[in-house]
C-alpha cells in the first residue's frame, strides 16, 4: 500500500492541511471560518486515507 502512488498523494495532502490548520491554530489574528473549513478539510482528508486502508485491507485479506 505504501508504494501506490495515489495513497501517497493522500497522505501528502492531509499532512498539509493539517499544517495549514496548525499555522491557523497558532496565528495571531484568528480568522475562524478559515480554521473550520481547515479543520474539516483535516477530517475529510483523514477518513479518505481510512477509506483507502479499509478498501486495501479487503483485497489483500488483510483484516
């Protein structure tokens, strides 16, 4: 699972999303309807990858 390239490309977007969120989390001037719609492109991205992880399981017999 760790070679497709499409799980990679997943993984790469939530990592920074996560860190666009942690930079608005942090930042001085809090803009929350930014921090929301960054905390829920987190989740959204997070259970894609889960998703992924399940559906892979499934075909490999992996449990």
């Amino acid at each position: 699972m760790m070679e497709n390239r499409a799980f990679l490309t997943l993984c790469e977007a939530y990592e920074h999303a996560c860190l666009r969120r942690d930079v608005l989390r942090c930042s001085a001037e809090k803009d929350d309807e930014t921090l929301i719609k960054s905390e829920e492109e987190c989740r959204s991205l997070e259970a894609a990858a889960i998703a992924y992880i399940r559906e892979q399981r499934k075909f490999s017999g992996l449990r």
